[in-house]
C-alpha cells in the first residue's frame, strides 16, 4: 500500500500499487508525484520507485536552450570589395587589360565605403587596385599609340615570329 502527494499538496492513501498504475495509465498521476510506501520513512518520486518506473514514459533530456547567434557584422574586417580591386589590378597587368576599368570602378566604390565606415580596413587593396587599373589603360594606350605611329610595326613583329 502507498500514500500519495497530490497537485492539491494534500496527502492521500492508502492506495493499491494497481490503483496507482491505474492513475499514472490515466495521466492522474506521473513521474514527479511524492509517493510513500507503507514501510518507508521518507517521500520519494514515482520516478525513482523500481516498481513503477517502467510504466513511466521515458523522460527526454532537458531541452537544449539556443546559443544565441550574433551574426558577423559587415562592418568587421577587411573590405572585400578592396581586395578583389586588387586581384583584377593585377590580373588587368598580367594578362587581361579589360579588367582594368573594373578594377578602377571597385576600388573606387570600396574607398568610398571605407570613408563611411571607419572601422572596416583596407584602404592599401583598394588604392592599389585603382593604380593597376590605370596601368593597365596606360598598357593598352600605350600599345594602341605604338602600333598606330609605326605602320611597319605589326609586319615586323609577323617576320620576327616568322623567323
């Protein structure tokens, strides 16, 4: 026989173990309920008494509680808009000069933003994007100027090749 704890905090009992299995099949009872057997001296759980704990549902863990997530502000960091001003300054040197105006108009744009936003860095990407831009107009303008002031200059480059 038990006595039991209920919601009321009132004690009552005493109780068969097969009225209480009845009560926790019915939800009148569960595994947090103060139970008392006959012959002992102290509460104890539903829970924690062997003879009922395999009627209880299986208790999940607590749930986990979020972490919260602050997101990277923009502001943090290096100005990506810098660095690919840069990468396109020198791909404009090295081989593709139609990059060069982009890599202008971008490090042009970023050096603009930097202005506003203080924190961001990147001042040295952005600049040096813009003057390899321009070299690299420099490059074709210079090469354009070449070809256009020496008309012999593109037969002399095909009989060098040639040879």
């Amino acid at each position: 026989m038990y006595k039991i704890i209920g919601a009321d905090q009132k004690e009552y009992g005493p109780v068969s173990a097969d009225q209480l299995r009845q009560w926790l099949t019915e939800g009148r009872v569960n595994g947090q309920t103060k139970v008392k057997a006959a012959d002992a001296l102290e509460w104890k759980t539903m829970a924690d008494l062997p003879e009922f704990a395999g009627l209880l549902p299986r208790s999940l863990p607590p749930p986990v509680r979020p972490v919260p997530i602050t997101p990277l502000s923009p502001q943090a960091g290096t100005s990506q808009m810098a660095v690919w001003a840069m990468v396109l300054g020198i791909l404009a040197v090295l081989c593709c000069q139609i990059l060069g105006p982009v890599a202008i108009v971008l490090g042009a744009v970023s050096l603009s933003q930097l202005k506003k936003q203080p924190e961001l860095k990147g001042n040295g990407f952005a600049i040096t994007g813009i003057v390899l831009g321009i070299l690299s107009i420099l490059m074709v303008i210079a090469g354009i100027l070449l070809v256009i002031s020496t008309p012999d200059f593109l037969q002399n480059i095909q009989r060098s090749m040639q040879q």
